[in-house]
C-alpha cells in the first residue's frame, strides 16, 4: 500500500493500526468494485452494526442512570441510524475512502447507507483485529456529540414518558392531560394543564404551550406519587 492509500489514511484518522490490514482494505470495499461479494464490506457492515449497537447502549445505560428503557431505546435509536452513522462518516473523512466500482464518481452525493456502511464496515473491522476495547473507545469519542444532540432533546419527554410507564406498572392504566385554563392573546397564550389519573387530579401546571405545561404538570405528579411512596422513582435529570 502506498503512503495515500485509502486504507492507511483510514487507519490514521480511526486511530488504530491494524494487525490484520486486509481487514481495513475490505471495510472500504464496496460490493461494485469487489470480485465477489463476500469480498466487499458487507459482512463487516453486519458485524460493525450489531458492536456500533452494544456500545451505544452500554454508554447511555452509563450516562443516564435515572431514564427508563423507552427513553434509552428512543436515543439508541437515533444515534445507530443510518443517518447519523452517514454524519459519522462525513465528519470523520471515511466516506471519500470508500472504494468504489463505475458509476459512483460524485462523492457528494453518495447515498446514506453507503456513507453509514464504510463506519460500519471499518468498526466490524476494528473489533475483529483489536478488540472490544479498541473499537468502544473509537465508537464513544466518534458518537458523543451526537448522544448530548439527541439526548437533549429526548430531556423533554422524560417525565411524560416517565408519569406514563410508572402509571402503567403501578396503577394499570394511564395518565390524561386535562387543560384548566388559557390566556393571552392568540400568538402568546399560556396554559394551564393537570394530569389526571384514575380521577385523581394532580397540581396543575402553567407553560408557553400545551406539551411544555404537560411536561411540567407530569413532573409534579411525578413527584408527588413519589413523595408519597406510590411509587419509586428517581425524577429525570
């Protein structure tokens, strides 16, 4: 391999050279240049796919000790996909390495699943020759950024999400927003919301909009049923 080749470029910007360097040479194969297809990527891709999923979950289950199961699967979600791992691989340069066949001359308009496959491919690639550990580190320092995007925005549903799994398991049914009361004219109303459950009205809540007065009216019933020892549970942070 020369200096420039794809393959040394590739393991210089993940940071790991490998034992094996034909394993990198096929992560960045795809099937149109590749004598057969057991030859390109794609079993790395598999492979890659289901290591980029364990380490994900791994790191939210670390990061947010207090979420519930729904909230962590709706970031893992997002993180493993194919557009983020497409993001992934823009912003790290492995997409312009991609070895291709005919037909594929405008890098800037690659498709998403051949952008997310060449991550993929390189981190099946990068588990097989150093490891769990090599390939976790690699996964964590490449996604981090894109958990705290998502994981900001998933903040605002914890508590509806929250009141709503609690409610079920406890008390076999779920919550109801009710709304008390608006003001304001028409482009600057306020709310005021409750939750209701089984009857039970909980205080109400005022906010800028309906679903900003329901996360906080769920966060003090939250609250509540946990003060009261209804339920345990550790309010979202």
């Amino acid at each position: 391999m020369s200096d420039s080749s794809p393959a040394l470029r590739a393991q210089e910007i993940i940071g790991h050279t490998f034992n094996d360097p034909d394993l990198i040479e096929i992560a960045l194969t795809h099937a149109s240049c590749a004598s057969n297809r057991l030859d390109s990527n794609e079993r790395l891709e598999f492979l890659g796919d289901a290591v980029l999923g364990l380490v994900v979950c791994a790191e939210l289950y670390s990061r947010f000790p207090n979420w519930l199961e729904g909230d962590l699967t709706k970031v893992k979600s997002m993180v493993v996909s194919r557009r983020v791992c497409a993001e992934i691989s823009d912003e790290l340069g492995l997409t312009e390495l991609l070895i291709l066949g005919n037909g594929f001359d405008a890098r800037g308009e690659l498709p998403t699943s051949l952008r997310a496959a060449v991550l993929e491919g390189v981190i099946g690639a990068m588990f097989l020759d150093g490891g769990y550990e090599v390939v976790a580190h690699f996964i964590r320092r490449s996604v981090s950024h894109h958990i705290d995007t998502w994981a900001a925005g998933e903040k605002r549903e914890n508590y509806k999400s929250a009141l709503q799994q609690h409610v079920q398991r406890h008390f076999a049914t779920v919550p109801h927003y009710e709304t008390l009361d608006e003001q304001g004219p028409d482009h600057s109303k306020c709310f005021e919301v409750c939750v209701m459950i089984n009857n039970r009205r909980f205080p109400s809540a005022w906010g800028p909009s309906k679903k900003d007065s329901e996360q906080e009216a769920a966060r003090r019933a939250l609250a509540m049923l946990r003060d009261a020892g209804e339920i345990g549970v550790n309010l979202p942070t």
